[in-house]
C-alpha cells in the first residue's frame, strides 16, 4: 500500500511539474490588423464614398442575400445594403 502512494505522489508532481512545451506561431505574411477598412453596419454607399469603387463586385446569394466587394486591400461583406464584416487580405497592409 506504501508503494501504491509513493507511485501516487510521484506521478502527481512529474504531472504537476513535467515537461512543457510550446508552439511557435508564425505570423509572417499576416495582414496588419490596422489597415483601414469599413465598420459594420456601414452603408454599401458610404463604404463607396469613402473607399472608392471596388475592384470587383459579387452579386447576393441566399437569404438573407449576402454579396461580397472586393477592394485591393480588404473584402468587405453586406447583407443587403449594410457591411456585416470587412477583412483585410493575407500579405496586405496600409
């Protein structure tokens, strides 16, 4: 019995304090999340007056209709008329 809570006792403080390890992230090649780039609930009229024609325009699908307005930096998103979620494009930055 004896050995059982030696073993006990040892295998809970090699679990408490054993090896460790991490991973490295690499972020090279991240976009910067400082890019400028509409808010939601912007207006697909605002988001044009203030960052110019996009660079291409995908037509809404499904319901509720969502379209897609691509820009040289950033996508942008819209249900109907209004911006749900803009990001930045891998390797872009301001």
């Amino acid at each position: 019995m004896t050995k059982l809570r030696i073993l006990t006792v040892f295998g809970l403080l090699f679990g408490a304090f054993g090896v460790s390890a991490a991973d490295t992230l690499d972020m090279q090649g991240m976009a910067d999340s400082s890019t400028a780039r509409p808010t939601r609930g912007m207006t697909a009229a605002s988001v044009e007056s203030r960052f110019g024609t996009p660079q291409a325009k995908q037509a809404a699908v499904g319901d509720p209709p969502i379209s897609r307005w691509e820009y040289k930096d950033f996508v942008v998103f819209f249900e109907y008329d209004r911006v749900i979620h803009a990001v930045v494009k891998r390797g872009k930055s301001s």
